[in-house]
C-alpha cells in the first residue's frame, strides 16, 4: 500500500509532467510555424515522452493502491523569442524536474517507502539524460550561432537518438 505523503507527492509529480507534456508541445507548434521542422519533431518526440512518464507515475500509483489524480491542463507560453532562448528554458524546466524528482527521493527515504525509492530511480537516471541532452543541445546553438541554424534544424534529430529516448 502507498503511503500517503508518497501518494500526495507521486500526484504532484503527474501534473508537473503532464505541464512538460504541454510545454514541449507548445514549444514544437511553436517552431513548426517559425519553419523549424527538425525542432519541432524533436519536441513533438520529447512532449510524447513526458506524457509516457506521466502515464508511468498513474499507473504506479493506481498499482500501489493509491488514487492517481489526473490535473486539469495548465496554459504553457505559446510563443519564443528565439530558438537558444527556448532551449535555455527547456534546460531550466528539466533542472525544475528534476529537483521535483529528488523532492520524491527524499520524501521516500523520510517515510520509510523503499519500494517507491527504487521503482523512482529510473526517473532519477532519466532526469541525468534529460538534462544532458538540453545542454548538448545548448552547446550546439552556441556553435552554430544565428547563421547556421538550418543545418541545426536539419541534424537536431540525430541528437536525440544519440541520447537514448524511451
């Protein structure tokens, strides 16, 4: 059974990844109409995935005889200004998560809730690889700067099956 201040936590955590789903959908719309078409398949994937771990943590939840409690929808900005300015708040958003993440680490070990600390470090490994891939990506933008932002386009999805991704 799924202690209480796990549970509370736990569905904390599904709205914070149901508003990355959101976000990273908004962001994709975003620079498909800028002409963007590399960026926005690669947040199109990203947003798909962060509704994938929502749907993990409701499952969890709901498995542990807890009661997963699905948000109501959160409006994300639907504009950016430039493509480096929204990468830069993709990096703070998953550094965000990820302190979400360790906030559920911690909440585990005070409550004695081993089985839910294990089952989380694959969100923690997950936040490492998250993170990673936003400063890579950074470090390319700073690379290619605003002349070359057409190969970047081009190549941005190669990025992302370099990483991994679930």
């Amino acid at each position: 059974m799924l202690n209480k201040k796990v549970e509370e936590i736990l569905n904390t955590q599904v709205q914070k990844e149901d508003y990355s789903s959101q976000l990273y959908l908004s962001m994709a719309s975003w620079a498909e109409t800028e002409g963007f078409s590399g960026v926005a398949g690669w947040l199109y994937a990203q947003s798909d995935e962060e509704r994938l771990h929502m749907l993990k943590l409701v499952e969890y939840i709901n498995e542990r005889d807890g009661a997963a409690e699905i948000p109501g929808m959160e409006k994300p900005p639907k504009t950016f200004n430039n493509l480096p300015e929204m990468f830069d708040a993709v990096l703070e958003h998953e550094r965000y998560i990820t302190a979400s993440i360790n906030e559920i680490v911690a909440v585990c070990m005070q409550e004695k809730d081993y089985t839910t600390h294990n089952w989380i470090q694959w969100f923690v490994q997950e936040q490492i690889e998250e993170e990673a891939s936003a400063k890579d990506i950074i470090d390319k933008l700073n690379l290619v700067g605003d002349k070359n932002l057409y190969m970047f386009d081009r190549d941005i999805m190669s990025m992302r099956s370099a990483g991994n991704k679930e």
